[in-house]
C-alpha cells in the first residue's frame, strides 16, 4: 500500500509525508478533503480559539500557535461540503505532542513545567528527581492532540505528529 501525496508535496520533494499540514478535527482523508473541500472559510470563522487558517492553496490548516482545539465541533458544523464529518466512533484526528528533550529546559535541569497545567487530560506529568529538575513525561495514550501545550512551551520543544 503506497502513501497518497499531493502535488506540492511531489514538487517539494517532502515525499514522505512528515511535516504535512494538520487540517482541522474531523477532516476526510487528505486526498478526499482536498477535493471536497471548497476553501470557503466558514470553519475560520466559526472556530473559538481561532486556531483554523487559511494554508497553500487556500486550504484550511490548524495553527497550534494561536491556542488549542477545544473540539467543539463548531468547525464541523460549519462546513457546508461536509468536508469535515463527526462521527461518535471516530477520533478528532490521530496526533499527539512529542516532546524534543534536546530543547526541553527540564532536559536542561531548569525548573520548567509550563506543558503541564494547560493539558486538561493530564496526558504531561512531571516526574521527580532528587536533586534535579523534574522532568516531562508524556502518555501518548491519554494525550488527544490538542496543542494546549505547544503554544505555552518557552522554547519550542513540543511538537504536534501524526501518530504512528
């Protein structure tokens, strides 16, 4: 079974499909969004946190930079192509925070916990060490991809990935 790419990744050479836009929660496949999508923007608009933004080819792209998905479902409701379908059995989407322990300032024995208090599953504990900084541990399996934490981490060592 092959990876379906589109053309600017093809002309980009990003073949493998890594750093691919993350679309907003609920999305079809990224071949059946892209053609059923019509980039009329109604999911910006509706999107309380603003985290919904136009990407190449006028396409809609998440931007954990300005906030979290609260999965809300008001971007869904939006669309008018039904580019975006809820359903109760399916999953917002398949992504997770990855934390980068060369970045980390925890990894760096700098008190930090600024990832912490934001995830509302309490996917990012810290564990203790004697007489070093605590340091961030992820369960990927409570962790829902939200982005709460990649805005509010000081020095850009979260990320937000496709789970494998």
């Amino acid at each position: 079974m092959g990876l379906a790419i589109n053309r600017s990744e093809f002309l980009s050479g990003h073949i493998s499909g890594r750093g691919r836009s993350i679309r907003p929660p609920w999305s079809l496949a990224e071949i059946e969004f892209r053609s059923t999508c019509n980039s009329c923007g109604d999911c910006l608009e509706k999107c309380p946190t603003h985290i919904i933004e136009f990407g190449r080819g006028q396409i809609p792209v998440i931007n954990f930079d300005k906030g979290e998905c609260l999965f809300c479902g008001d971007c869904v409701d939006a669309c008018p192509t039904l580019a975006l379908q809820r359903s109760k059995n399916q999953p917002p989407w398949h992504l997770t925070a990855v934390i980068d322990i060369s970045k980390c300032l925890a990894y760096k024995n700098v008190e930090c916990r600024s990832c912490q208090d934001p995830c509302e599953t309490r996917a990012i504990h810290f564990l203790a060490l004697a007489g070093n900084a605590s340091k961030p541990n992820l369960d990927t399996e409570q962790c829902t991809g939200c982005g709460a934490c990649y805005a509010v981490c000081p020095v850009n060592a979260i990320s937000i990935n496709t789970l494998n």
